[in-house]
C-alpha cells in the first residue's frame, strides 16, 4: 500500500540569481501538480553583509540596510514577472522578507512548509565562502525534504 504524497505549502528561498529564479518557476510548475498548493518566495537580507559594508564603507547601517531591502523587493518583483504568463492561481504566490542569517531564516521560516525547493548555486559573497554555501547548510539542517534544482 502506497501512500500519497501531496503539498500545500513550498519555500523557495531567492538570492536574485538566474538559477534561484529558475528554482522559483521550477516550483510554480511543481505546484500546479497539486490542488491550492502554496509557492512561497523568501528573501532574507543578510545581516552580516550590511555589518561588514557598513564598518568599510562610507554608508550607515541603516542606510545599506534600506538598499538590501529594496534590493530583495526588486528581485522578489524579477521573480514573480517570470511567472506572469504561467497558468497558475497567482493568489497562491506568497513573499517574505526576512533580515539575518540566511541559513538559520530558512530553516525557522520552513517550520510550517511540506517542501524547500532551491538553486544548487546563487551568487557567492564572502560570508558564503567563510562559513560554507547556502544550500548545503539548509540541505544538512532542514528537517524537511528540500529539493535542489541546477
């Protein structure tokens, strides 16, 4: 006896990249398999970038911080352009903005999702070389499935 697998709620966590993009409309796609299926799309604005540009450079925390927010707003917009056209309930796409670690506001945010889809590889910033990439940390601490797309 084989048990359905069935999804309501998808986190797709964006950096702006192409490939984080293409994991958005990847995910669109997917919940069209399932009725009322939600796609959500999260972009957290690193914490620690704005702490180490605003100590470097001549800008305020606050100042970088408004940037990086609007910054996530525009790729947020990018993403849900891609997907305009697809036949799909667009009342079933949710955004979030979220500031700190992207790691761990991933891992808190998918708590109440039945699946993470994200890209193998977004951009690459310093603090991902310092403390390991994005993906493989959600991959090694999500107590949910995530599911990678290339």
């Amino acid at each position: 006896m084989s048990e359905e697998i069935s999804y309501r709620k998808v986190l797709v966590p964006i950096d702006g990249s192409p490939k984080s993009i293409n994991a958005f409309k990847y995910a669109v796609k997917f919940a069209k398999n399932f009725p009322n299926c939600e796609v959500h799309i999260l972009y957290v604005i690193d914490e620690e970038n704005i702490k180490k540009l605003s100590a470097n450079e001549d800008q305020s925390y606050s100042g970088l911080s408004r940037k990086f927010r609007q910054q996530g707003e525009n790729y947020i917009n990018k993403a849900k352009q891609e997907i305009k056209y697809l036949d799909f309930n667009h009342t079933l796409i949710k955004e979030k903005m979220l500031k700190g670690d992207p790691v761990q506001e991933i891992i808190n945010y998918s708590v109440n999702f039945d699946l993470i889809i994200m890209s193998v590889r977004g951009k690459k910033h310093v603090v991902d070389i310092m403390m390991g990439h994005v993906t493989e940390r959600v991959i090694n601490l999500s107590e949910i499935p995530v599911l990678i797309i290339s």
